[in-house]
C-alpha cells in the first residue's frame, strides 16, 4: 500500500476527539489507497484498548465516500505496529508539548 495524497488530505477532517488533532498528524494512518473504487484504509489506534475505534473508523469512511474516484471504503484497523508518540507529525508534537 501508499499514502495516496489526494486521500491522505480528505483524511485530515478526521479529528480525534479526544486529542482534537488530526488522524494523519497523529500518525495513525499507516496507508491510504483507491484502486477500482475502494478506497482502503490501514490505520490504528493510540492504544489497542481506545474506545474510538468504531467512531474514528465511521468518520473515516464519511471522510472519504465523497473523494474523487472512490464508492467504497473499506477501514483495516491494526495494531502492528503499536502507534506511538514519534508517529506525530511536528505541528501535532507542538500541539501537544512533545519535545519542549
């Protein structure tokens, strides 16, 4: 799999509710691509135990069911590797006060 860009930016309107960043800064999505109309998303959690898996993987597949050349979208939520803080874009370590 890529990070298709064009998906990678709808993805962005995916916000964790908890941390209000994000899901690509975050560093949870692993791989985005379309291929004949799926769209297939391989993304994780903060933790194995976060209780927003079923509402972050709804909001993903809303994200992306009206992207260019996409009429369906299927979410793959994995936990290898185990997310962690290093996966963070810089904007979302200096949202969060990582490294100051």
């Amino acid at each position: 799999m890529s990070k298709d860009p064009e998906l990678m930016f709808a993805l962005r309107r995916v916000i964790d509710p908890e941390l209000g960043i994000n899901i690509v800064d975050l560093g949870l999505v692993y791989d985005a691509e379309c291929a004949d109309g799926l769209a297939t998303v391989r993304m994780t959690m903060t933790t194995p135990a976060c209780p927003m898996g079923p509402y972050l993987t709804e909001e993903v597949q809303r994200a992306l069911e009206n992207a260019r050349g996409v009429r369906s979208v299927e979410v793959d939520l994995v936990f290898e590797p185990l997310w962690s803080p290093e996966q963070m874009s810089a904007e979302a370590k200096d949202q969060l006060g990582y490294g100051v």
